[in-house]
C-alpha cells in the first residue's frame, strides 16, 4: 500500500520532518559518544568487540528496512527501534550523572520521534500500522555486573543507535522524491 | 467600572453594648472621603443605613461605616471595592523556538487593562502538558522543552479570565521546528576569486544547535564609512577596500525566523 | 597514597567465545601508560595475570586490562583506583552571628587535602536540628535561623568523613548572640564643645537590628593628609580642620565582634 503514498505531499511533508529530526538525534548521539570517549575513556568500538560478545546487548531490528521495495513494516521497525533505544539510554543517565541534562533532552527526542511516527502513520491511514512481536529479551538490557561491563554497554548501545539512525536515514531518504 | 454601588450598614444596638439607647448616627467614607448614606430603623428596630454610588469611577477603593461613640467615630464595617471591565481578547499571538535554550517562547499583545486581578495563561491542546503561566503579568511565556512534541503540531492560545469574564485570542496550531529561529552561522575564511577579481569566496560554518535543518544563507557587507548594509552576492567589490562581513541563516523552505547576523568578519580586497 | 596496589585479571577461554584454543596474553594499562604483569595457569585452566604497582603515586586513575584478539587489543576489564589519606582534623572554628541575615555562620581551616571524596559537615548537638552541609567544598556554612536556639548554649563542631576515615574538629560551645557582629551605628552630629574648644561632642544612634543590645562604641577619625586613622576620645582636635569620623560598637561585655565603622561625618573644626 505505500506505492500510493510516495506522491502525496503529506506524505512527503511528513518524510522530511523525520529527516531533519533523525539528523538532529544523530547528532546528539555523537555529542554523548564524545562525552563517554572523554569520561570513560571509551573511544573506539574495535577494543570492545570481545566484550560486545559477552554482553550479548541485542541490536533493534531494522531488516525490513534493507529491502529495495519499501516495506511499512518499516516504519513500524523504525518506532519501535527508537522505543528500545528509549530505553537503553536510561543506562547512559547513570554512566554520565553530570550530563543527565544531555542525555533526558535525547531520550525526550527520541520518543517525540517515535510518537510521531505512529501518530503520522495514523493520521496516512492506508499504512500497516502492525506492531511486531519483539524478539525475546529485545527491549531490556542484560544485566551487566561491574562497573567496566556498564560503562562498556553504555558504548555499545550508543554504537547500535548511531548504525540504527543511519539506516534509517537511508531507508527514508530512498522514498523522497 | 462607571457603574452604580450600593451598600447598607446594620446596627443591632441592643445587641451593642455601649451603644444601648445612645441616639445613633451612621456614616461612610470611601477611602478618605466622607459620604452621607439614608438612614432608617428596620422592622427589628435595627439602624440601618443605606449608601448608593452612581458612575463608580476608581478600580480601588476602601468603605467605611462609623457610628459615633463617646464623641469619637467608631469604624465599626469595611467592604472592599474592585471595579474594572470583562478581559479583552489577547491579539497577534506569536511564538518562537529557541534551539540552544531548546524552548518554545510565545509573546501577545493583551489589549485594554480589566483593572481587575487576571489569571492569564498559555494553553496547549494535549491536556497532559501543564499551562504555562506568565511571571508577574508578562505578555509573554516561555514553554519548556519537556512539554513540547518536536515535529508535530501543536495547538497554543492565550485565555485570560477575571472576576467578569473570560476571554481567548486565536489558536496558533504550529510545529515548534517551523517557527524556529536559527542560531547564527560562524565566517570561517573570506578571500578575493582570483579570476573574477571583484568577486569573493566565504567560507562558513552553521551553527552545530541547526547543523541538521537545511538552510539558506545572506551575506551583507558595509565599509567603515558606509551608513548601512548591503545584501550581497558575493560579488560587485572595490578593490582595495576594508570591508566587514556578516551572515545569516534560515530554513531553506522559508519557515521560521532569520538567525541574528552572525559575528562580523573584517577582509580587504587587494588592489 | 604511596602505598602498593595488586590487581589480577582472570580469563577463562573456554567461556570466552572466539578465545578458545587461541594462546591468550594479558597486557595492563594503567590510563593510558602500559604495564606488564605476571601471567600464569590457574588450576582450573584459567589464564591468570597478577599486577604490582608499588608507590602508587596519583590520587586517581583507570586500570585496564587487554587481551589481544583478531589483531586487536581488547579492553576485557576495568578497575578505577582512588589513591589518597584519612581526613585530617579541621582547625580554628570560629563562629559569627550576622544580626541583619540572622543567621549564623562558622568558618574553619580544613587542613591537608585527602585526595579523597568527603564528607564534611558542620554539626549542632541538639539532634533535632540538621547538619549545615557546605556548598561545593566550601570551609564555612551558614547555619538558619530556625536551626538557632538564641541566647542559649550550642555544642557546634566539624567532621570529615572520606573513605579512609573521619576527623573531627574541637567542639566549640556557644551562645550564637555572644558571638554577633553588631551592625555599624549611624552618626547623626558632631559639634565643637563651645568651652573645650578643642573637643567635639557626638550624637549618634546604634543600628535597629542591635538597639536591644548594650554597646560600647569608639570613634575614629583622620584628615585627608593622615595615612591612618586615628581612635579617639572626643578631644584632642586641632582648630579648623576638616575631619573625618566613623564609629563602630561592640558588646559591653567585649563578646562578640566588633561592629563595620559606621558610614563617615565630615567636620571641620572651628578656627
């Protein structure tokens, strides 16, 4: 049902206001992978791959957003990635007290960003607007004992959500005219 | 306000020890003016005295009733009197994102004063956002980041309301990001094209708060003597001049506010 | 600080996905300075590296423990050392009331840094009132008010407490009014005394916040050519020079503090 969309000026309205906003949220995601590489001395994922492993920190799936044919389930991956991420950044509250200011007014974007989602699919009315059963164990974090472990899943969460916004950006990119 | 206020005084002197059989005489006063009202004996045998003010003309006022007592008045009842008019529709109901401060600042013109104590307040549509509520009778309110939905519309009016009435002025339904005014961008370099030797090359930065929104930019330029500025497109200089660079920015789609000028640049094209 | 700091880390490949069977080295950073262990088996088959740091000489730093994996050094672990002293005692309490605030503030000397976060508390013997918990590492803190029980002895003293230990300062046992800075009288006329020429006569009226306290107060005064100023008993004045005065009172009893000078009264003497 999306093919009809693509033309329509709501629809395309609608595309570049979640645009500007995944840029905005990409870029407040790199100013806290700043924070964590000059506080916690975590800079580069390739030291940290031994570690992703034990941890097992899952990523949000984005898979029907690869597909050359847009999917509206797509969407659907997106808001409910961006609800996961809501999430995991309670983590990086913790990591960053002296920031916490930082990280509530990213997480506070990245839930505005995913309501609207729902609420522009809504208000389009022909997308699928189907919620997918979530992987087991998706939404929360493993538990992560020590300190090093923490602060390690802080990076990693962060790592994920920029890949998840980048594609994200692609997949709707494709569709503006 | 301009109309009439009436107001009686009652005095039970059997129920007023001291005043028992003493002939009663009851006057007013309105702030520091003496006012004669009529006075009669009730049914019950009470004084009663009764005051009537045509065209009530303050938005204040303090009155008085006194009975004379041992040769001194005696204050012995007080009302007090706010006059004023129902609120006037609020006018041109504006509002504007600040992106460092990360918040949605509203301004409005309030029309005529009530005079009478007003709860002014900045409504939102979603009820679960909290009004936002002017300091001190300021015509302007600043909502925070947290009761605003980026990238969405929202519904904003003003409603004032007094003890005469309630009034509200326009509903704006708009987008905190459209009606954003962008941080200034920062000149980074300014240097002459070598072949078309009256144009030149700026180099500039945007501001990191709206790196993300696509924006268009204008540069002005003025020399020390010149009394103003002067929009530019990059080309049309004197040669060997001292000129003073500046730019701004602002959504490509026109929405939303110019930023301010960014910081001045001084360059001198080369003779 | 100064003292020997051990740390061991411990893999065992076998629960270590991507490890197994591979020869496994342990290397240590401490920040980013690199450090060499002793590694060794574990009897269950774990590989063990031990480290020893002697004289550890900073008050913080990170500890971090690699493995190298695919080519790259992995981080497998961290531990954060905090290196310091137990709190030493705090020094020199003193305490003053401020009459116009009314409120009473203590100030001390903190002595050695401890390297380490602490706890430092001003605290008042009636239990139910709350410590005085000073700004950001502050050596004073004000005491309210409605944590003061006037014109009565109170126990106050300091303690620092970090993770190495707790200190506490001499308790000091006062009556916040024996301790209170008198605000500075106000001088309402000097005149010439017309038989002893030679000396002024003074009115002048203690502050408001302290008329209910008996003061005695002293006047000073300078030219505009003296270098200081100069205490005086109201005689000793040359004739026709332009004086300056102030006044300042304290305590009849001496307890307490002195009072600010008073604002200064230009004079000049009769010839």
């Amino acid at each position: 049902p999306l093919a009809e969309f693509s033309g329509d000026q709501d629809f395309q309205q609608f595309l570049q206001k979640d645009l500007e906003y995944i840029r905005k949220i990409k870029g407040d995601v790199a100013q806290v992978q700043e924070l964590v590489c000059t506080t916690l001395q975590l800079c580069n994922e390739e030291e940290l791959m031994l570690v992703k492993q034990k941890l097992g920190i899952s990523q949000a799936p984005l898979d029907q957003c690869h597909s050359k044919t847009f999917q509206d389930a797509c969407f659907s991956q997106i808001r409910d990635g961006l609800q996961i991420y809501h999430g995991h950044l309670a983590l990086l509250l913790q990591l960053l007290p002296a920031h916490s200011s930082l990280v509530d007014a990213l997480q506070l974007d990245v839930s505005n960003l995913s309501t609207n989602i729902q609420q522009q699919m809504e208000d389009l009315g022909g997308l699928n607007t189907v919620t997918y059963p979530k992987a087991e164990g998706q939404d929360t974090l493993p538990s992560l004992s020590s300190d090093f472990d923490k602060q390690a899943g802080g990076f990693i969460i962060l790592a994920n959500f920029k890949r998840f916004l980048e594609t994200s950006l692609r997949a709707l990119r494709h569709l503006t005219l | 306000m301009g109309s009439t206020v009436t107001a009686s005084c009652t005095i039970q002197s059997n129920r007023c020890g001291g005043l028992d059989g003493e002939e009663i005489q009851i006057t007013w006063r309105l702030d520091s003016e003496s006012m004669s009202g009529s006075q009669h004996k009730s049914v019950e045998g009470a004084e009663v005295s009764n005051l009537t003010i045509s065209h009530f003309n303050r938005t204040r006022a303090k009155l008085w009733c006194y009975v004379v007592w041992n040769g001194t008045p005696q204050r012995i009842g007080m009302a007090e009197i706010h006059a004023g008019y129902p609120p006037s529709k609020p006018e041109n109901l504006t509002c504007m994102m600040n992106l460092s401060k990360n918040s949605l600042t509203c301004r409005w013109d309030p029309g005529l004063d009530g005079h009478l104590p007003a709860r002014v307040t900045l409504k939102i549509s979603q009820e679960v956002i909290p009004d936002c509520i002017p300091q001190g009778g300021q015509n302007y309110c600043t909502i925070p980041r947290r009761s605003l939905q980026l990238y969405q519309k929202m519904d904003i009016w003003v409603s004032v309301q007094n003890a005469l009435g309630t009034a509200e002025s326009e509903h704006l339904c708009i987008d905190p990001m459209d009606v954003a005014k962008l941080d200034p961008p920062v000149l980074k370099s300014i240097q002459s094209v070598p072949f078309q030797t009256d144009c030149v090359s700026v180099a500039w930065e945007v501001a990191p708060t709206s790196s993300h929104i696509e924006q268009q930019c204008e540069l002005r330029y003025r020399t020390h003597e010149d009394p103003g500025w002067t929009l530019t497109h990059h080309c049309g200089f004197l040669f060997g001049t001292d000129y003073r660079f500046q730019m701004r920015c602002r959504r490509v789609t026109a929405m939303g506010y110019w930023s301010e000028w960014s910081p001045g640049w001084n360059f001198i094209t080369h003779e």
